[in-house]
C-alpha cells in the first residue's frame, strides 16, 4: 500500500550526475547506466551536445572510442522538445555543461513529468572553477558521482585539468575559460588532467 493512497498522478522522477573533469571517464559511466536501462527495457533518451565534434551525428563517441546512439542536440528547446516528446522513461544528457545554465529548470521539469535523468558533464574549468550548470546539479541531484582524471605528472586522483600552454593554437587562447566550444573537450593534444598540487592554470595566462 502507497504511503499516500491518493497519489495516483506519476510520482516525479530521479535526478543523478556524472561529474568530473576531462578524462574522468565520464561518458564511459553514462554509456554503461544507459546499457543496463536500455537491457532492462527501459525507454531511453539519450541526448548529446551538436557542439561536441567527436561525435558523429548519431552516436556518443567516448575518448576509448565506444559509441552508443544518441540525438545530437545544438539547444534548450529542442532538448526539451526532444525530451518530452515520447513517454521516456530515462533521458541522458552526455556533456551537458555546453547547454549551459538554462538546462536546470528544464531537466526539473523533465524530472516533474516523472522521468528519470542523468546529467553527465565537465564540472570544473580549465581554470579550476566551477562550471555551471553541473554544480547546481550536484547540489539538488537524488544521486552523484564524482570522479576524477589520473594526473599526468603524478598519477595521483587529478580533480582538474587544465590546457598545455606549448600546444595552445592562436584560436584557443582566446577562449574564457567557460567557452562553449567544441575545443574544450576531447581535445587529447590540448589538454592535461591534473592533482591539485600540479595544477597551475595561472602559468598559462
Ligand atoms: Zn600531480
């Protein structure tokens, strides 16, 4: 017996994130939830960013380079379009900070209409702040992870990443450190995941 009888509207979904900074594995973690839903036979949504140049149009393509299909997306409205479609069960949101602060209210309302969601996305800077709107995630989120990269001068739990100042192009280094750009991920050659003793962002201002 429901501890309220009287609800009988579909109760709300489940918000949880996946957050971290590049090369944390975090579209690798989404990929795996979305197997099991989809085995388990639940309706999913999976949802990628158009800016996200690793992926072809239909698929999530992670650093390790395994693909699950996806619906490439260039804004708010046609993520919420998209979402509210068809009846889904769960709807995954792959690097979700390029949609920027606007996505909250709408992932709240996915959630109210009682689907489930899992936000994956870059919740820290390349200057070490944080990047919105995966904090305000984490903070109302019913679950998170939080996982980090390995640091490529130590090996140690690397929270941050940041860009290699030698192989910075004349394009990249006019970017905000927030820059919705296709150049602030998967950028292998661009990037280093870094501890917090060996992150230094201020030596290449
Ligand atoms: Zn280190």
């Amino acid at each position: 017996m429901p501890l309220n009888p009287v609800a009988s509207v579909r109760p709300a979904g489940r918000l949880e994130v996946i957050a971290g900074p590049m090369f944390s594995g975090k579209s690798e973690e989404l990929m795996r939830r979305v197997r099991r839903a989809t085995i388990a036979g639940i309706k999913v949504l999976v949802i990628s960013h158009s800016l996200d140049t690793r992926s072809e149009l239909s698929t999530i393509t992670s650093h390790i380079g395994v693909n699950i299909p996806a619906v490439p997306l260039s804004d708010i409205d046609s993520l919420a379009e998209a979402a509210h479609g068809e009846d889904y069960d769960l709807v995954a949101i792959d690097e979700a900070q390029f949609f920027g602060p606007d996505l909250v209210p709408v992932v709240g309302d996915i959630i109210a209409r009682g689907a489930d969601v899992i936000v994956e996305g870059l919740c820290v800077t390349f200057d070490g702040g944080p990047f919105e709107p995966m904090p305000t995630f984490m903070a109302i989120a019913e679950d998170v992870l939080k996982l980090t990269a390995v640091c490529t001068i130590c090996g140690r739990d690397a929270v941050f990443h940041q860009r290699l100042p030698a192989r910075e192009s004349k394009e990249s280094s006019q970017l905000s450190a927030t820059a919705i750009d296709a150049s602030h991920i998967g950028g292998l050659e661009s990037y280093v995941a870094r501890c917090r003793t060996h992150f230094s962002p201020g030596a290449i201002k």
